[in-house]
C-alpha cells in the first residue's frame, strides 16, 4: 500500500534496476565511488582524513543501495529545507522512513486536508444545523467518528515516522493529540445519549485544518505571524483601555447628572459606549444627549477620538507594521540559512570519497529523481549545467548553493524563429507580418482603448436611462452586438498575428479573452432567453478594466495585486479559521436567541422590529430585519461575523443579543472585535509592506524592469547530448533517451552544432529579499558558518543517526520490476 | 521705525561701533583684512587672481563697514538657509535690504498671524453668525476692511524686498494678492450695500493664515505633502470609484426588482449608497432588504467590501505611504543641500583675501551678533571652538559646514559636585545622601508603581459604587487624603533627595508633579466646595500613566508621542484650515436647513424628529437629534463637520440636507469625506513613518540607547578666556568682558585651570536622518559639488548682485549711541 500511495518516487524502480551498468564519460569513476555514508563529508571537505575509510571495502551491490538510499536521503533534506521543516523531525531508520515517504505525498495530503474539511463542514449538519442540511444525530456523530479515526490514522503514521520521543516533543502535534482525545470522547458521548449537549469544543476542530500540509502557508505565515505581533499588540490596546477606563470615570461624573443620556448613566455603560465610540459605531448619537445640553460637551468627545482613534489606534497599526516587517526580514533569514544547511547536509550524502570537490551528474541525476521525479532527463541536464559555474564536470559546494533557484526554472529551447508564422508561404506570412504590425501598433492599441470607453459610457448611459420595469429586452440590444463584434475582431486579430500562445502568454490577453467569452456567452444567454445566465450579461463593465492598462502605477499596482493574491487568500482563510471558532461559541452560546420584535425592552428596539400593521386599505411593514443577524446555523453565524467585522452598527447586534442573554455576553462580541481588530491590522500592514517592498525594487531597478521574472540562458552542445543519451542508454532509461534523441534529430534538422535553452520562472518575494538584502546576506551567511563551524560537534550526532538509514525493503521493490 | 522694530539686530550698534580698535590676539592680522566684497571668493578659495583686487586700498572704516554688511548678509543667508527660503528672494540692495529686515522679525511675523487670526475669526461674528457673536454689519465689514488694509501694508513690504520682478514671479504671494483684491471688493460692496451676499470666497481667507511665516511648518509640511501625494492618491481613487461604478450597475440590475428594497431602486441610488457602502456607514442596513430576500445575496456586499473596503483603501494606503517616504527623503535632501549652499554663501563672505582658508573668531563673533543676537560671548567662543576640528585659530569650509548643528546647543559648565547638597556641612549631607539613595532605589520606584496601581483600582471601585446621585461629597473622603500625602511626600522627598533641578529636568518627574499639584487643587476644590472646579477631581486617574513608565516599549511609544506633537498639531491645523474652508461653504449654503422635524420625507427622517406627545400622565420626548448637526454658525458647522470626518452614520446628516435643498448637495459631502480621507491617510502615513523611523534607529543604535540628546564636550583654558575678555575689552563691550569675566574669577576659586563645558541639544528629526542616510549623503554631496562646479557661471551673477549692498543707514545709526 505504502508503494502505490508514493506518488514522489515512482523512478526508484527504473534506476535502481541500472544503475550498475552506468559508465558514462561523465560519471567514469563509477565504480570506485562510494558515497560518504556516515554523513563524514564534513571531514573530506576540511581535507583531513576520514575516520570512516574503512568501509572502503563495501560490496559493490551494497554500494549501489547505498547511494540509492543517498539520494533519497538528500531528496529529503532538500524537501526540508523548501518546507522549512525542522532537522529534528528527519526520519531517523528504515521504518521511519516508510513512514515519512508515506506521510509526505499528495494523496495522504488530501486525506489529511478532506477529513478536516469534514470535521468542520459537519457543523452544518449539526443542531443548530442549516435547515437543508439538516442530519440525524446518529448519521452526524457517526460521520465525526469516522473522521476521527482517519485522523487518528494519520497521528499513528506520524508517530512512526517521528518516533515516540520526537512525537512528543512536538507541541502542535501534542495539543492536536490531545484535541483529538477530547472530540472523541465528545463524539461517543453524543452517540451514546443520542443528544447533542454544548459542545465548545467544536471549536477546535480548526486545529485540525491548521495542521494540514496544503495549509501549512497559514500556519507557518499567518497564525505564527499573528502570535508574533501579539505582545507588541498587547502593549498598545492596553494603553488604549486604560485611556479608555480614565474618560469612561470621567464621561460618568460629567454626564451622569443628565438624566436623559442614557450612555453615561452607570460606568459600565459609560464604559460599553467608549468602548464602542472606539469602533465610531455610535458616534454622533452617544454624544448627542449630551451636546443638546451643552454644546462644550463635544469637546469630551473629539478629545476622546482624536486620543483613542486617530493617534492610539494608528500607533496600533505602526507597532504591529513594524514588528511585521522585522519578523518578515528575520523570518527570510531563518529560512534562508535552513535551506543552505539542508544544502550542505544534502551535499555531504552526494560527493564521493574519491572525489570530494564537488557532485557529479550521475549523483546529481540520481538526487533529482527523488527530488522532482517529474522533471525529465533534459532538464536535469539543463539543471545540472546551470548550477555548474566551473568548467569541471563536477558542481562544488558553492554552485550548489543556488539549487533552489535553479531546481524551479522551466526549461525551453529557445526559438529561432521570430513569428508563429515564418515558416508559412510568402503570401500568408506577409498577412499575418501585416496583422502583426498592426496588432503591435500604438494607435491599434488606443482605437481599442478609446472603443473600450465609449463602451463603458454606453452602459452607463444605457442603465442610467432604464428606470425600474423589465431590465432584460427580449431582444438582444444592437449596442451589445455591435461591440462584441468589435472584440471578437480584435480577439482574431490579435491570436493571428501573435500566435495563440503569445497571446495567451500575457496574462492582461488573457483577461481580454475570458472577459470577451464572458460577454459572447452572456449575448447567447440573451438570445436564447436563458434566465438564470443574464448576470454573466452584468459582468459587461468588466471590459472597462483594461483600460487601466494605460497607465504604469496601476500597472504596477495590479501586479502586486495579483503577486499578493496568493498570500492574501492565506489571510483570508486565517480570518474564516477565527470565524469558524466564533460561529460555534455564537452558535452554542446564542442560537435563537433572537427573532422579530425580540428586544422590545432594549435601546435597540426598533431595529427588531416587524410590525405589520393596516392603515386605512394598506398592510405597512415596517421592518428592521436585525432578527436576520442571528446565529442560528452557521452560515447565518458567518455572515453576522462579517458584519462584526465590518464594525459599524455592531452594537445593536451586540445589545441585541445582550438583551436577550446577559450582560456578560458583550465580553464575546468585544473580544471578537478585538480579534479581528489583529487580524485586520495585520492585513493592512501586509499590503502596505508588501507594496511599498514592491516600489522599493522597482525604484532600486529602474533599468531592468519590464523583465518577465527570473531568465537564465544555457547552451548545450550535440556532444554533450550524445554524452548524456549514452548514459541513459547503459542505465535502459527508454524514455529518457528517447527524449534526448528527438533533441538530437532536430539539431539535425536545423543543421545546428548546439542549442541554446531559456530557463524561465517568475520572480517570487524570496528572489526580491534576495537583491534587496544583498550585502546583509553575506554577513549572515558568515556569521551562520562561524556559528555552525563552532557547533559542529552538536550537529554530527543527528548527521550521524541520519546517516544509520539502513537499505530498507528498496531492494525488493526494485526487484519487482 | 524699522530701526525700533528690528529686534534681530540690536547688537549692531555696540559692536560696530567698537570694531576699528580690536586687535585681540585670536586677530592680529585685522587691520589688514579685507572681506570679499565682490563675492569672489571662489577666486580665492581655488587660489585664483581675485579680478576684484583692485578694491584692496579701500578706506579703513568703508572696511569696517563692509565688514558689518558682510555679517548682515552672511546671516541672512544662514537664516534662508534654515527657513528654507529660496536665494532668489535674497534681498539685493540696501531698500530691499531694510525691507528684509523689517519683514523678518518677531513683531512683523505676530501682526501677520494676528490679522489673519481677525480675518478668520470674523466669520464668528457674520451672518450666520454664532447668536452671543452677532456684530452689526458695519462694524464686522469696517474690521474687515481694516485687516485687509493691513494685509496691503505687510504685501508692500514685501514688494519692497523682493522687487517688483520677483514679487510678480512669486506664485504664493500672487495667489495671495488676487485674493486680496477679491476679498477687498467684496468688503466694500458689503459696506455699501449694508447686507451680506453669498460670499463663498470668504472660504480663500485661509490662504492669509497660510501664508504666515508662523504657519510655514504647515504650509512646507504638510499642505505641499498633501499636494504632492495627491496624483498617486487621485490614481487609486479612480481604481477605487471605477469598481464602485460597476458594482452599482450590477447592483442595480441585481436588487431593484426588490421592491421592498429602496437602496438600489435607481442607479444613482445605487452609487450614492455604495460610495456610503464604502465607509461603512449603511452597512448592514444596506444588504437587509435583499437579504432577507434571498440570503446569498450577502456576497455581493462582501466581495465589494473585501475589494474596496479591505483592498483597495489599503492600497490607497499603502501607496500614500510609499510616497511619503519618498517625499520626506527627497525634502531631507533638499533642504540639507540648500543649508550646505547658504552655509557656503555666508563662509564666501567670511573670509579675508589674505587668510582664504578660514574664518577668524572676530568675523565669525562677527556673524554671530547678527545671526543670534541673544547668544552671550562665552557661547559664541564655545561654539567656535565647537567648530573648530583643526587647531588653527581659522574655522575651514568643511568645519563650518556644522554650523547648524553646533549653533544650536546650550552650553553649561560641568559641575564638578555630583549632588547639589555637596557643599552642605557633613549631617545635613548624609541625610540628603540617604535620601537620594533611596529616592533612587528600585524599592522605593516599586512602591510608588504599587501605590499609583491601588489607587486606580480603589477610585475604579468607588466609582462603579456610586450609582448616580450626588457624587461630589461635601466631605473630603479619607482615600483622597491619604494617596494625596504618599505622593506629596513622593515629591518632597525627589526634590530634596534630587535637586529641584534635576528633579524637574526629566519630563515624566515633570508629569507626576502636575499631576500631583492638579489632585492638590482638586483637594482645594473639594475642601472649599468651589463647585466648577470640580472636574479637577476627575483627572485623578490620570496619575495611572505613571505605570507606563515600567515597560520600555511605553516609554519608546510615549517619547514619539511627545516627539511627534508639534507635528501632530500642525497636521490637526491642516485639517482646520480644510474644515474653515468647507464650513464657509456650508453655511453659505445649508444655514438654516435642517430644523426638528425637517425631514419627513426622507428615509432619515426619524433621526430628525423631535415630537413631544402626552400619553396619559407622563410627556414622553421621542428626540432624533440630529437637527443639531447643522450648518447655522462656524461652530456648529465645525462640530458638524467634525462628525462627517468620523464618517459614521455621516449619511444621515448627509440626507437630511439633501432631502431639504437639491440632491446635487451629496457632492459637497461627499467631496469633503475624499478631502478628509487624504488627509486622514496622510495622518496615518505619518504617524507611521515617524514610528518606524524611530523604530529602525533605535534598533541600529541600540547600544547607545538612553542618550538624552547631543551633547559636546569643550574644554576651555584659563588664557584663552582673557584673551577673549582682551578682545572684547578692546571693542568696549562691557556686558561680554562681564560675562567672562566671572568665569575667570570662578575658575580662580576652585584653582582650575580650565573648565569643561557641556554642550547640549535635544535630537531632532533631521539628526536621526543625518545618521539613518549617512552613506547615501556623501553620495549626495559629491553629486550635488559636481553639479555646482557646473553651474558655478549661473551662480556667480547671484552671489555678485547680492554683494552690491551698500552701506545704508546703518552708519548713522551707529553713530545714534
């Protein structure tokens, strides 16, 4: 089973299988080779002698599974390295590394990542459930039982991978454990009773989620970010209370005597209502008794929110930016020495007592397969070449620093040809030259810009004049018809004298194209009276977008937007994570607690109310629909969270529900306010260091812009192919080599002597920190080697127990092909 | 009179008067010393052939002379310099010269400031007019006529100074005089007609306050920053609008077949209620309608807040912020170039023909006497020798180039007693001894911090005690006595155990001992029940921020609190002179719209009814208040506008308006919600940078941490004092020869043979700029060098008009005394 599952190494059959007969000109030193199995690279390196030489005298077959298990071992280091995971955790024997190979691929991925999907989805279907959805206790606690157990498979798969001790050790491992304890027990009570009783601890199901690998970016990013900002967090809203508590003293003493504000009248109020100004949600109504009084009374309130607002809270937003932005840099660092130590443990397992400069390409292909087993025999080469700085055939410590930079490039030859159409007869390539020409033209380009804001007017035009009645004509308006043609045409235009995969390439073209398929689908929605689509006809203004095109800030603004997608899509799912604790705690604490004319005894009153009362011939509703922000199942739940979030008139929901409970129940809205407060500001201190990090670089790199992410060139000649091909060849790697040989016909075909290759990948935050960090990374990397020469004796061990992986049952899978 | 007004020069007289007999050792060379008249000393300086040398057999007192109007100038430069005054407006003959001075001093600058304080004030006194303010007609246009006459008066002035050609090419001042002229016309035809027109321009007086030289912090800083920030500002502004376009057609054809839903029933309303949407203030009022029709619709509203709420207003945000960061170093930049130029001016005017290479103490005494009259003799020798890095008697270019930063230090003797009770005989001084020890100690610090924590939960107790009623006692209660004497006892026992000095040098004994003294008169109040002095009583609590002295990140917090205030303020009078602006135009057009009642047609109307009905018994007040958030009087309006700045709930007054003028009235508001967010987000960029800043540094320094300031060390001999007393004594300067004589005497007494001196200042913005850019300011400075031998051509003509000053008057009044 651990086999099947194994979708990162499914090349250990084919090249264990040939790896004897491999003496390739490159890698002619073979047989002698023996790979530094006791993790004494360190020694060779320094050029002293290594303690180990007497296990010169291996087998040559024990050899082969040796270096085998080397590159499967390096492939891990490297995996740590990219993920950041802890040495400590490294599988330590045999059976920890069934476990780990098991544990780390996409398929237990996705059983880790569904199970908690379901934990947490169950709470639909659990009472108070979402009427649709609505399940039996039985099925319910049944279905939580079940994922419980697959999670508890999972721990089990961990542990064995981990041993017990490391097990242990690890905290969030530990708390999910004990978690997992306490739902069990839950689950089975439930069962056993056949009734749900409160049970909070739904709300830990989260940790679950939080502790899925596809969500590790949450976790490592965001939740520990957060914790990271929290002292320095703590700190100010502190200071915020505490001024909150001295104008609250204050606001009663001055206020008090007035008997119709009712903000003021007891400290708790006086305390709840500053509380609440904070958030401006009640602003000019609490000062409002106040100010019919005595118009100087204002004067309380504009020093209150101009203290607590506009300088505390700002100073709030500064404290937390700035502790973002130290912990970003410190953070960059961390990892940036974890993977340069992975490195090094990687490269010790790759050189050779014979040759202990440096990896060659057999060991280095050999790493690969495990490393990036999709990756084919072409680019391993490309790669290869590309991390070789020197003109040996062997790639020294120092190249192999940039193994992460290089391992990612996306390898393509490069063309010789200019357009998709050079190689048509005379007559079409001077058309589409034409079409080209034109396409590329600045006055195509802004005809097509003045088209989009005539468009643009058009629509505007058109809705302001539609008042109310049937908003979608049988007919389909000409307007519509007229500029889908226009795009449709540009559209041809562009794809002919570009190429489909030009076109395509940029990511603005692509926009144009959905956005045009949009429109086209929406005008067959029209035509073919299609109800349930014409909100695709909606999407129309859309087109207005490119128009934004023009100009080089939104530009640049709308490449960070897309760069920040990513990591604010992470944000988000940390908010939902903290919404879903809320909704439950909501859930169990509230639910039906409110309803239409709820708190008629409350100052909030009317916003609950529904009266439907007749005057004269009509039925008047007056509606407050606040009884819609309830917690009642838990998408109603989400959707009242966002309103909290939103902030403003949170306080009827808050006196709503306080009215109907008791007082104590603010302390949940107050506390959510202040939780996403974190997070909201954290958000903001996200954008703003990501941005102006952004604008920083581009000033840095005013020549070199406009560049299309990271670029490396690479020539390779037939020889080398040849070379290579050989290789592959004594190793029967069909597929490689019929790989390589198809390069080899088509340098053929051209008459060329070599090819020249183009690595390609697009920039990513790290590169950026890379250029913008330059000199400090140096010195880092000085103070890391000084740090790690004096700690050499602490590190041996665990390279020394790494080391202890004994050949497991490879061998035998190896056979079987 | 300008003579009697110029309070910058009083020293003239004395010293010029006494300038032909000094030939002080420091000055043997002067009778022989000829200034650069001719601003030629480029010529001298690159050792070139003065072609001005002819003037060397000028007489002896036209030496002396043109001595003193080098001085003059040379410190008029310095003062450009620091003012950041551009050279053109340079005065450029001795007219202009008088002019200069008599515009440039303290009385010219208050009769500025207070003749446009009238100016503004006036409109409290106008119709609409706050009711106790109310002046007839005549006499608020008679004043208003006498201010603009005054105004006429200081424009001439300044036409005097800066010439006609100038005056007309000055932007601000043209700006300033049309509106004059506008403003004067009106005035007239007012006075005239004897009744007030519309007089929206009454809203451009702000320009005579910005045009104050006590303003300039406001109009350098931040009204140019705001306009600088403005185009990427108005960029994302038209990304931000476009979305919300967009959304509203959408919206429009989602929502309006809801019939119950008013929000969205016409475009318009669809885009005046998502730009409401946009700060919040509908917020969930807004989705209820169509949300209670069908739940999914919350996402429309969620994904155009998460767009434009969450996204794009960060990035507004964000990019204001970058900009401000750009801004506030290209400004450093600037503004140190141009101080390196005038201080280059004022050194060409310094040096002699015959000794090139520097400034002599008497020219440099010279310079001082203009450039700060108040300074005594010691510290200009001390500043002198502050300057003086070589040990020539000359002050050289490059040590001249840290005028600024020397001239402005205090200087004081370090003593030589470490406690101010040294002197007293041995009891008294072990007791005051003891008593610092333990004023010092942690214990003693512990207890207080313990003390202040009881006495803020006790007043938090007796207050969430007292439930309404009498809360002042006729009886001083016992706790308020009894915290009252720890502190006092507290204080006493600091200032006996510290010195009052040192005592109250540090600004948070400074606080305690306010605060102290404010409970003290609280207990006055309370013991003498003088009843309106009572809210004495309630700034207790403020003796809690005393605790905020135990955490460093406070202290940091606090520190760039009080470091960020003067610019703080300066921003919060920014934000006044927007809110005098738009409180013109709102009582120009909505005085005496919005009354009780008003409303009754609008969706708003509740907030604005005030109804007063009797159901059995009781008279029940049902009151909306909002009727008082109008535009009848600045004050009001101020308030008024006050609220719209906190944005929340701002659509309330912002309909109650519109529903009783035209709907073209939600452009005034929703122009000034735009203008406040730009400068609520330059707020915020600020506060930020500030912080950051400060931040960085105090992570780069962190080893230097806890320095109050600069502080400079001289050491000054015995000698060198008489020498100067010598000096002085042979220009007859009594009061100089005085001075110096004390500290000849001092030394004397204690046997010294010299006294080391401490220089102090506090550590200003432009310090910790100097030390965050230290690389890239040489880089500047080369840059800035080449260029101005470049230019030195297009210079010259500058710096050789300026040195056609004449000796003006200044003889005569000279001889006066």
């Amino acid at each position: 089973m651990a086999v099947s599952m194994d979708d990162d190494v499914p090349l250990i059959l084919t090249l264990d299988d040939s790896g004897s007969s491999t003496s390739a000109p490159l890698d002619d030193l073979d047989r002698e080779e023996l790979p530094n199995q006791n993790g004494g690279s360190y020694d060779v390196i320094n050029d002293a002698s290594s303690p180990a030489a007497g296990d010169c005298c291996a087998q040559q077959s024990s050899a082969r599974h040796n270096w085998e298990m080397n590159y499967q071992e390096a492939a891990i280091y490297l995996q740590e390295g990219e993920n950041n995971d802890k040495f400590f955790t490294h599988p330590k024997n045999a059976k920890a590394l069934a476990a780990y190979l098991f544990a780390h691929n996409h398929l237990f991925y996705l059983m880790e990542l569904s199970t908690a999907l379901l934990l947490l989805l169950l709470s639909l279907c659990e009472a108070p459930a979402v009427p649709m959805l609505r399940l039996g206790i039985f099925v319910h606690a049944t279905l939580e039982l079940f994922a419980l157990i697959v999670v508890v498979f999972e721990l089990s798969m961990k542990m064995r991978w981990l041993g017990f001790q490391t097990f242990i050790r690890h905290k969030r491992t530990m708390v999910k454990t004990c978690v997992l304890f306490v739902q069990f027990i839950e689950a089975i009570v439930v069962l056993v009773r056949q009734t749900s009783h409160v049970r909070i601890t739904r709300a830990l199901r989260c940790i679950f989620l939080v502790d899925c690998r596809y969500c590790g970016a949450v976790r490592r990013r965001n939740l520990r970010q957060i914790f990271q900002s929290l002292p320095p967090f703590i700190d100010i809203l502190l200071l915020l209370l505490f001024f909150m508590v001295i104008f609250a003293i204050l606001g009663f003493y001055l206020f008090s005597p007035n008997h119709s504000d009712p903000y003021f009248n007891t400290l708790e109020n006086s305390l709840v209502n500053l509380f609440v100004l904070l958030t401006t949600s009640n602003f000019p109504d609490v000062m409002m008794p106040s100010y019919a009084r005595n118009p100087w009374s204002c004067v309380f309130f504009i020093v209150y929110l101009s203290i607590e607002l506009y300088f505390i809270m700002n100073l709030l937003l500064a404290v937390v930016f700035d502790t973002f932005n130290d912990i970003e840099k410190r953070k960059f660092k961390s990892l940036l020495l974890h993977k340069r130590t992975a490195m090094q443990h990687a490269y010790r397992l790759l050189i050779t007592k014979q040759r202990p400069s440096g990896i060659s390409f057999k060991h280095f292909e050999g790493l690969l397969r495990f490393y990036k087993p999709r990756m084919c025999a072409r680019e391993r080469y490309l790669t290869f070449k590309a991390l070789n700085q020197s003109n040996t055939p062997l790639v020294s410590l120092k190249d192999f620093y940039n193994f992460y930079e290089v391992v990612g490039l996306k390898w393509k030859a490069k063309r010789n040809r200019e357009h998709w159409f050079d190689d048509l007869p005379r007559t079409a390539f001077l058309i589409f030259k034409g079409i080209n020409i034109l396409v590329k033209s600045r006055v195509f380009q802004y005809t097509m810009y003045t088209v989009v804001a005539v468009n643009g007017i058009w629509i505007l035009v058109e809705t302001f004049m539609l008042q109310g009645g049937n908003f979608f004509p049988r007919n389909v308006p000409w307007s519509y018809i007229v500029f889908l043609t226009i795009y449709g045409v540009e559209l041809l235009l562009k794809t002919t004298g570009l190429g489909p995969v030009e076109y395509l390439s940029s990511g603005w073209n692509l926009f144009d194209f959905s956005v045009t398929l949009f429109a086209f689908l929406g005008l067959m929605a029209l035509a073919f009276n299609m109800e349930p689509f014409y909100f695709i006809v909606v999407l129309r203004p859309l087109q207005l977008l490119r128009l934004f095109k023009l100009k080089k800030r939104y530009r640049n603004v709308l490449d960070t937007m897309f760069e920040l997608f990513p990591r604010m899509a992470s944000l988000g799912l940390t908010l939902l994570i903290f919404y879903y604790c809320f909704a439950i705690v909501g859930m169990e604490f509230f639910a039906g607690v409110v309803y239409p004319n709820c708190c008629n005894t409350s100052t909030v009153a009317d916003s609950y109310r529904w009266v439907n009362h007749t005057v004269g011939n009509k039925t008047i509703v007056e509606e407050g629909y606040y009884y819609l922000n309830n917690f009642d199942n838990i998408l109603n739940s989400f959707v009242t969270l966002f309103e909290l979030t939103v902030v403003n008139d949170w306080y009827i929901i808050m006196e709503g529900v306080t009215s109907q409970t008791t007082h104590w129940s603010r302390l949940y809205f107050m506390i959510f306010y202040i939780v996403t407060m974190v997070v909201m500001t954290i958000i903001v201190a996200f954008i703003l260091d990501a941005f102006v990090f952004r604008m920083n670089y581009t000033r840095k790199n005013q020549d070199s812009e406009e560049d299309n992410g990271i670029v490396l060139e690479k020539e390779i000649s037939k020889e080398e192919v040849v070379g290579i091909i050989e290789l592959y060849k004594r190793s029967s790697a069909a597929t490689e080599t019929a790989q390589l040989q198809k390069i080899v016909l088509q340098m053929d075909k051209y008459g060329q002597m070599s090819t020249l290759f183009l690595g390609r990948r697009s920039r990513t935050k790290s590169d950026l920190s890379m250029k913008m960090y330059e000199e400090e990374i140096q010195e880092w990397y000085e103070e890391h080697s000084r740090k790690e020469e004096s700690q050499t004796p602490l590190q041996e061990p665990a390279s020394a127990s790494s080391s202890s992986l004994k050949p497991v049952s490879l061998r035998q899978r190896s056979q079987t092909v």
